[in-house]
C-alpha cells in the first residue's frame, strides 16, 4: 500500500484538523486547549491553532517540558478542567493513565490524544463505519462476564471481564467528558486478575507494542489469576522478561486490558518502517486481539498504577465473548464487526 509523503508542514494538516474537530463537534462559543511537550511537533500545534480558529472556538497552547515530573495540579491542572476540549499531543508525558485525564474527563471536558505521523493521519480520519463498530463491540461487552481468546499456536485464555466498561475508540470525543485517541479504531475493556486464567501465546509476527518488536520466536507465557508467571522460548522471551524485571515490581505483570482492532484501513506492517510511529496501525488492525500487562488505572475499576505497561498485539486468533463467536483465526465472524 502506498503512503502520503510526510511534509512537516502546519499548511498540509489544517484542513484535515479542521475535518476532525469538525466531527469533535467543536463551536464558536467553546475554549480548546491545545497540549505539548517540548517534543511534540510544533506544526500539529499550528495546524490544530489554526483549524480551531477557523471554526471560531477560543483556542491557545499550553507547553511543558517534556521530562519532569508530571503536572497534576495547579495551573495547568486548572486549564484542562475549565476547557471544553484539550487537544493532547504530549509526546512523552501522555495523560491516559494519570489523574490529570481523569479528573478534566469528571468536569466534563472532553479530551482527543494525537500522537501518530502524518501519514496515518491521513490514511484514517474517522470514519462511520469504523464508528458503528466500535460501539456495537461496546454494547456486546458491557455486561460480559468472560472473553476466550485461543490460536493453533497454542493460545488459551479466559480474561474475566465481569463488572468491567468497554471503550469503543474511533478518533472523535463529540460529547463531554469522553476521551478518544485519533486514529484508533479498537475496543478495549479491563480485565479482572481473579478469573483470569490460561496460556497465552505470542507467536512470530505478532508485536511487543511497548519496545516495538516484532516477534521472530514464540513466546509462551502462564497466566494465573491474571498474573504472568511463566516466561518460555527463545530470544524473544528473554527479552520480554528482561524488560520485566527491569521496573522491579510484580504488578508488571497483571492483567490490564483487552480487546480488538476494528478499522480496515490499517497496514500491520507501518512500525517496522524506520521513521517512528504505526501504534494506531498496530492497535487498531482488523482483526488483531490485544491483550496488555500492567498499569490499568484509566479503565473503569482499575487500581494498578504501575508505570509498566505492556500490549501484546497478535495475529490469528480466536475470540468468543461468553460463548459467542466474535473472530476466528484473525477473521470477524460476527456481522455487526464486518
């Protein structure tokens, strides 16, 4: 598949930023705060200044530096919970998993994450359908109680999803106190360490989301109440549980989520180029079950604030939602999700 040239350049992305803040439902009578680091790019700044101005809201940027202990009060705290919208684009201090997020989400602002590279931008802008899909995954797994995930690579686990809130993400937040990641396209919903039960394989070509890597060796891992306990295999393995041990905490390896790719536009294959990004490809690639360890506190009933956190995103499984078929080795066998 080919891909758009990056340009770097605020000119390119106006019109597509204005496109998706258009779908954000953003007016003249709103505040959007615009969010960086010093790492983030400065033309996606320009760019979305520049869209939210042409749709009349009061628009102004907030940086901050990009390597310093994360700012969760105060000021800035102050400015994501009177905003009607923040656009995130902090490279490194990405507010998913702190109370910075979460407590602007609880004042009713309503918070969209960009992170990817311009050629995915422009390759998945949101899309309805991919819309509809992720919010008929949503409505399958609020009230689930179990998820089985299997594969011929020997792949056999039970995540215990009961009492758990799925998130649908499809790279619009349109109304308060949502919070989206443009261009994700997946579901996603915490999992329960009691209950969760099984050997889970990740098996060549699939993706250590975290490092990147892809997997050139299986590697086969225990899972008992919801903890890895078992690392197995070769080259592959040893560098997972490397990383592991490198945070010096157990609750590295609890269960945090799961859930599956949802937009037909992906290319699984966009991480392995040399200039950076692919995470919306990876994650968001139809048909890819993702299964992460470690910190969980953005879903709803999570408590592990780990900084540790792990996707593991595999090809060819088998997915069944308390009985019911939803994938079959990588292939969506429910229509509501085709």
């Amino acid at each position: 598949m080919p891909f758009r040239q990056t340009f770097g350049g605020a000119t390119e992305l106006v019109d597509l930023f204005k496109t998706v803040l258009g779908h954000c439902r953003v007016t003249p009578q709103e505040t959007m705060v615009v969010y960086t680091d010093n790492h983030s790019h400065p033309h996606y700044a320009a760019a979305f200044l520049a869209a939210g101005q042409s749709l009349g809201a009061t628009v102004f940027q907030v940086n901050v530096p990009a390597n310093t202990p994360p700012v969760e009060s105060g000021i800035i705290a102050t400015c994501w919970n009177e905003a009607d919208i923040v656009v995130d684009l902090a490279s490194i201090t990405t507010s998913i998993y702190r109370p910075l997020r979460t407590n602007a989400l609880a004042a009713g602002t309503r918070i969209l994450r960009v992170t990817d590279p311009e050629d995915v931008l422009f390759r998945m802008p949101p899309d309805p359908k991919v819309r509809d899909r992720a919010k008929a995954a949503e409505t399958m797994l609020d009230g689930a109680r179990r998820l089985h995930i299997t594969s011929e690579a020997g792949t056999d686990l039970e995540v215990d999803i009961s009492g758990r809130k799925a998130f649908g993400l499809w790279g619009v937040v349109d109304r308060p106190g949502i919070w989206d990641h443009w261009p994700m396209g997946l579901v996603v919903i915490g999992g329960n360490r009691k209950g969760t039960q099984g050997r889970l394989v990740v098996n060549v070509g699939d993706l250590l989301l975290a490092l990147p890597r892809y997997v050139d060796s299986p590697i086969h891992m225990t899972v008992e109440d919801g903890v890895i306990t078992t690392i197995e295999g070769g080259a592959d393995s040893r560098i997972l549980r490397t990383w592991l041990e490198g945070w010096h905490d157990e609750r590295a390896r609890w269960v945090s989520h799961v859930g599956w790719g949802l937009d037909h536009r992906t290319v699984w294959t966009r991480m392995q180029r040399k200039d950076e990004g692919g995470t919306a490809d990876a994650e968001s690639f139809y048909g890819v079950m993702q299964v992460a360890f470690g910190r969980d506190t953005s879903f709803l009933g999570g408590s592990n604030d780990v900084p540790a956190h792990m996707d593991f995103d595999c090809l060819s499984t088998t997915i069944s939602v308390d009985g019911l078929e939803v994938l079959r080795e990588g292939r969506f066998t429910y229509d509501a999700f085709k």
